[in-house]
C-alpha cells in the first residue's frame, strides 16, 4: 500500500467537483411555502442528535435538504466556470481561502 506523502495545507488540491443532478433548482425553489409528506428513514445516533437541537425534526431536514440544493448549484457554478474558463489558478484558489479564512474563524470549541 502507498501513502500518500502529507502536504501543507496551502497546498491543498480540491477534489473534483461531480456535478449536481439535473435539473438546476433556482434558489427561489428553496423557499416555497408548498409542502409534501414524505417518508425518510434515518440512523437512529442522527435522529437523536436532531432531537437535542429542535423539536421541529421536518423544518430541521427541510433546512439540511435546502442546504444540500445550494451545495450543489454552487458546485455546478464552479464546474461551469472551470469549463468555460480553465482551472483555478494557485493564486485564485489562495484569494479563495484566504477570503474564507477571513469570513470563518474558529473558536477554541471548534479546534478540539
């Protein structure tokens, strides 16, 4: 078996980017006040952590789904971009981190 050698972080290659199953789901959609009933089976440690955050389980899998959606259009953003106009450079993805390192600093919880 081969490892991988470990690089510094400002290294770090993004994987690539799947994109999202068609159709594109415009952020407006997110919001729409229509509901269906649906049935979701999930791992019983998962139902339980929900249950210590809210009793509201359908607006909580409702916000996670919405989350999921606009992942996935910005992941198919990136992916057009990429395609219409090459690769990221080394110096855009470090603008990129470095703006979301400004945007998104960790607390002592989140470095345990």
């Amino acid at each position: 078996m081969t490892i991988a050698p470990e690089r510094p972080p400002e290294t770090i290659d993004f994987p690539p980017v799947a994109p999202p199953p068609k159709p594109f789901i415009p952020e407006y959609a997110l919001a729409m006040s229509g509901t269906k009933r649906i049935t979701v089976t999930l791992p019983t440690e998962q139902v339980e952590l929900m249950r210590q955050y809210t009793t509201n389980i359908s607006g909580f899998v409702a916000d996670a789904v919405s989350e999921h959606i606009r992942s996935w259009n910005r992941s198919r953003a990136l992916a057009e971009y990429q395609e219409q106009h090459g690769p990221f450079t080394e110096d855009e993805r470090a603008a990129a981190r470095a703006r979301l390192n400004r945007v998104y600093v960790p607390d002592e919880e989140d470095s345990k």
